[in-house]
C-alpha cells in the first residue's frame, strides 16, 4: 500500500516529503527501496544497497524486512562506518546493529560489514572500497546525524570532495554525544573517538540516496541543512545539489521547516 505524504516541498534540487509520523516514514522509505531493488534484480539479476544504522533507521529497517517478493539471495548490502578498536559484539557495533534488526529477519543476503580492527585500519579502507567499486550501489539508505554528518562525515573532517572512498575519521564531540545519548554506550568515555567511514563521494555514487530523518532531535540539523548555504560544515546539505537523492521527515524533524 502507498503511503502519501502530509506535505512535499523541494529545497534546490532535494524533493523533501513529510509524512504524518515516523512508522508512516518508515514504510513510505521501504516502499521506495523495495521497489529500487525488484527493478535491480528484473534488469541485471541482482541488486547492491548501502544501509546506515542507528535508531533513526529502525522503522525504515523493520518495514524493509517485511515487505514481501524481495529476493533477497539476489542482494548484496554494505553499510557505513565502523567504530575503530570496538569488540564486534559491543551493542554498539554496527555490523552487529544490522545483524540484530535487519539480517536475523531476511533469508540469504550477502553483508560485508566494515571492520574495526585497529591493526588494520588502512588496509580494510582499501579492501571495502575495492568491493564498493566492484559492486556499484543501486541505492543508498543514510540519516543526518545532529550535527548534519553523513556516515561518520562530521564536520570539521566532512569532504564533499574527498579524493577517497572510504577512510579513518575522528570522531566529532556532537557525534560522540549522540551515540551515548541513543543508548549505545554507558558513558561518553566509553564511545572510540576514531571511526572508518564510507566518504560523502563513496555515498553519492549510489544511483539512488534515501535520506531518512525522523525525530525531534534531528530537527536543528534539517533546518540548517535545508536552509542555510550548502556547506561542509553542514554534510547532510550536499543532498540539496544531487538529482537522485529524497529526504523523508516526519513533523518531529521538520518542525523547523
């Protein structure tokens, strides 16, 4: 069943669709992935996403794995960033994050998670960029982070041209805070302070971008990157310059706008 949006607008070349509350996001989100997915497999056999993690992304997630006729044996799915030198069973962890709410709940997906193993660092960058490379992205599903970030982007490290795909980034205080606030950690001293994260160009190659945004919380970053200059210190506001990219709210984040 379609879900229809309370209100649609566009900020320069960025649709944005508000819908009446997050589960309606969520599934609104997940009929546009499904639908990018069955066209992949119809036309070439099989279908790559990029998933972000995070409680934004739960509902989108939870919707997704049930939405019938996916074949999901025909998908491939990487995600975008990885804690440096956290234990892969930390709560935290987000190949575990995936696993736990997305890939417990589909049947045969291949998923290359981003390592975290800090004896390695520039050596896993180089391998998950050689397998984005080899499997061009059908479409990517992120968030905005409340500072605006895109993946672990944040600004002052955000690059809307950086000469890379994937790389090692230190973790801006705003991120850190954000990540002990959603419960993932016990303390702020807990959370790494360095992350390897897909690059903003890495995340723009995907033929499609669906940029999920729900909650109060996040609705100073949607008001500044949706009306204040394009800028790195505002990531998420790169989406504004792309033809292939929607931004889905809900009235919580758009409160603002």
């Amino acid at each position: 069943m379609t879900v229809e949006p309370i209100r649609s607008s566009q900020v320069d070349r960025l649709p944005v669709r508000i819908y009446q509350d997050e589960p309606s996001l969520g599934a609104a989100a997940a009929a546009d992935m499904a639908a990018i997915i069955t066209d992949a497999i119809a036309e070439r056999g099989a279908a790559n996403l990029i998933l972000a993690t995070g409680n934004s992304q739960l509902a989108f997630l939870r919707a997704l794995r049930a939405t019938p006729g996916i074949d999901w044996s025909k998908v491939t799915v990487f995600h975008m960033d990885e804690y440096i030198g956290i234990d892969p069973d930390h709560r935290a962890s987000f190949p575990r994050f995936l696993r736990e709410h997305f890939f417990d709940h589909v049947d045969g997906a291949t998923f290359h998670p981003v390592s975290g193993d800090p004896t390695r660092v520039a050596a896993i960058c180089a391998e998950y960029e050689a397998l984005l490379r080899a499997h061009p992205a059908d479409a990517v599903a992120l968030g905005w982070g409340e500072n605006g970030h895109l993946a672990f982007n944040d600004p002052p490290y955000a690059e809307f041209d950086d000469p890379v795909w994937v790389k090692a980034i230190k973790l801006d205080e705003v991120s850190r805070k954000q990540q002990h606030g959603e419960g993932h950690f016990d303390s702020l001293a807990e959370v790494p302070t360095h992350a390897i994260t897909l690059t903003i160009p890495a995340l723009l190659a995907a033929k499609r971008v669906l940029c999920i945004v729900p909650e109060a919380r996040k609705a100073k970053a949607v008001y500044e990157c949706l009306t204040m200059p394009v800028s790195e210190d505002r990531p998420g506001s790169v989406l504004r310059t792309v033809d292939h990219a929607m931004l889905y709210l809900d009235p919580d984040s758009a409160a603002r706008v």
